[in-house]
C-alpha cells in the first residue's frame, strides 16, 4: 500500500482492531456521547480531522478507515452489501460501543444505511450527509450511466486528468481552500481496487429496504449539491419511518464541517441516552422538519 508523506505523519496517530481477520485503522479523540463518521468515496478518516478536534469536547468521535481505504486493509474479492454492513457492525463491537449515532457523508451514508437495515442493533441514531439510497435508487438511469462511466475512468487513468472536475462537483465555491487540499491529497492515496469494490454497492437501489430502518435519522443536505439530487434527499425522508430533513444553505455536496457540529452533538447524546428507545416521531433540536 502507497502513502504520502503526509498520509505516513498521520498513520502514527492512527489506532486499529480486526474484525473477521479484517484490519480496520481508525482515529479517535475526545470524550462523551459516541459519534461513529463513515468517510465518502476517495477519502479515508484524514477527511475529519477538523471536524473531530471541534467535537472533541463534546463528543467521544471515531472515524474509520473503511475497508480499502487509508490504512485498512484491501476489500477481499466478492464482498456485497452484508459484508460491508458487517463490518461495520464488528467495528462497533470491536470497540464495545453499544448503540452510537452513526454519521456517514455520501459513500458513507450508503454504508450506514446498510449497517442499520442489516445490523438495526448496533446503530442508535442516523445523521445522512449528502446521502444516497444507493445510486441507484437517487440517480436517474441516464444518470447513474454517467456517474458509473466517471468512476470507471478514475480506476484507468492518472489523477491528474480528473482531481478537478471531481473535486468541482464536490465542493461548493466557498468552501475553505483548505479543506479542499486536504480532499485533493487523499485522492494521491486511494486505490482504484478499492473503486471496482464499492460499484457493486453504490449501482444498487435501496429504496425498498428503507422503511425496515427503524434508526431515528436525520438527512443532511447542501442546498448546493451537484452530485445527490434534492429528490434524493426527499425521498429518503419519506421512505425512513422517522427521519428528518436539514438543509444548509450555500454549501455543496460536502456539507460537512460547523454547520452541522450542533446537530451532530444533540443526536450523538440522543442515542446515548436512549440507546434502546425509538420514539416516535422523534426530531432533533434545531432541526425544523418540512411538511411531507
């Protein structure tokens, strides 16, 4: 496995357990309520590393490496939808977590919502950012066709022909040049195996596993996504028995970052709470929900 410089300074920082012979790294920091962060496509746990120092002081947080990525190990061939959701589910346990809020950006909000449909005990609390039922289930056909043959070409040629284009598509204009570079740095150390892997899950629909989710979520949309449809977002809310739905104005697929820190706060100590409660009708502080 390559890695920058930058990415090797990060690995001493790095812990790691095994789930089913699985190596999966990880990063932690603070103390509190846990919040477990499911990082997107081409990216690793690096991504978080401003968002876990701001909570830190409020919240326990755990970002991983999924499998393939940063310093995990590589996606055994043949893996689907239950060996993604179950390692996940070994990863909380491995970690003797019980119930925690679960918060997955884009790839990663596929990945907890195959762990809540596959594993409901293991998941307390749902916060979905720039989320997908699968592309499949978000993307039209002409769509899907494109974002696949995108995807595809990242696997075949340099990243230098399309780090631009990507990133454009991901981040709104706005966004602190930093962070930016900091996505445009990871994209040196992903690997094109671990793509081939994630197609088989991302080409999927999950629409019509959505309402066995019984996670209290909550949908957290960019008003400026290029890449997840408002539709996408929609429909989520509706086919979830108990989600709600915040948008942030002005920011782009990536909306992660202090928009969101106090809704991450209140659902993180929400499930710890009442880790083995669903209420009904439950809705976040902060969080207007819109008329269906």
């Amino acid at each position: 496995m390559l890695i920058s410089p930058a990415g090797e300074a990060y690995a001493r920082r790095m812990s790691e357990v095994v789930v089913d012979g699985l190596r999966i790294a990880y990063r932690r920091r603070g103390s509190g309520p846990p919040l477990l962060l499911l990082h997107g496509a081409f990216e690793d746990s690096r991504i978080w590393t401003a968002d876990m120092e701001r909570l830190a002081g409020d919240l326990d947080v755990i970002a991983w490496d999924a499998p393939g990525c940063g310093l995990s190990d590589d996606v055994p061939d043949g893996w689907g939808d239950s060996d993604w959701a179950a390692a996940a589910a070994g990863f909380i346990d491995a970690l003797g977590l019980t119930r925690p809020a679960v918060a997955g950006f884009s790839l990663g909000s596929v990945l907890a919502l195959l762990l809540a449909r596959e594993h409901p005990a293991s998941v307390g609390r749902l916060v979905l950012v720039g989320a997908y039922a699968g592309w499949g289930g978000s993307l039209g056909p002409h769509d899907l066709a494109e974002r696949v043959a995108a995807a595809r070409f990242t696997m075949e040629h340099p990243v230098q022909e399309w780090a631009d284009g990507f990133l454009d598509s991901v981040f709104a204009p706005g966004t602190a040049p930093e962070r930016r570079a900091l996505a445009r740095g990871l994209l040196d150390d992903w690997r094109p195996r671990t793509t081939d892997a994630l197609l088989r899950v991302m080409v999927q629909d999950l629409r019509p596993g959505l309402p066995r989710v019984e996670s209290p979520t909550a949908v957290v949309r960019g008003a400026e996504d290029a890449r997840s449809p408002r539709s996408a977002s929609l429909e989520l809310r509706a086919l979830l028995p108990h989600a709600v739905l915040r948008e942030i104005a002005g920011a782009g697929h990536d909306c992660t970052g202090p928009e969101p820190d106090a809704l991450l706060v209140a659902v993180a100590r929400d499930a710890a709470a009442a880790a083995d409660a669903r209420p009904v009708g439950w809705h976040p502080p902060g969080v207007r929900e819109e008329r269906r």
